[in-house]
C-alpha cells in the first residue's frame, strides 16, 4: 500500500467533509493532528487495523483511502 496514496485521499476527504484537523483529533481521542499524522507514518506499510482506524476517523470505508 502507497502511504502517500493513503495520505492524500485522507486529507481529500477531510477537507470535502469539512473537518479540521483538531476535530479529527478530538474523534481519535488525542491532544493535536500529529498524533495522527505519525499513525499513517508509522512504518514502510499500513495495516489493516490502521487503515479500518483512519476510515473511522473520517466515518468512510477504509477503501475509500486506497483509490
């Protein structure tokens, strides 16, 4: 999986749905968006959990971050 392919369709998406990024922190229950931002940069690959946990996130289909 392209992390920069993940990255991108996650910020699409939050920006098409309006949220910043303090409110997707406060979803993910942490204190800023770098949390967040070192989740999806976490390794050379995103698991599955990873990918399910960043859908969630932006309330999407975790396939929507891959296409």
């Amino acid at each position: 999986m392209d992390l920069k392919v993940i990255e991108k369709n996650f910020q699409r998406i939050r920006r098409e749905k309006g949220l910043t990024w303090a409110e997707i922190a406060d979803r993910a229950g942490v204190r800023n968006y770098q949390t967040i931002l070192n989740l999806m940069h976490q390794g050379k690959t995103v698991t599955l959990a990873t990918l399910e946990r960043l859908a969630g996130l932006l309330e999407v289909d975790f396939w929507d971050l891959l296409t």
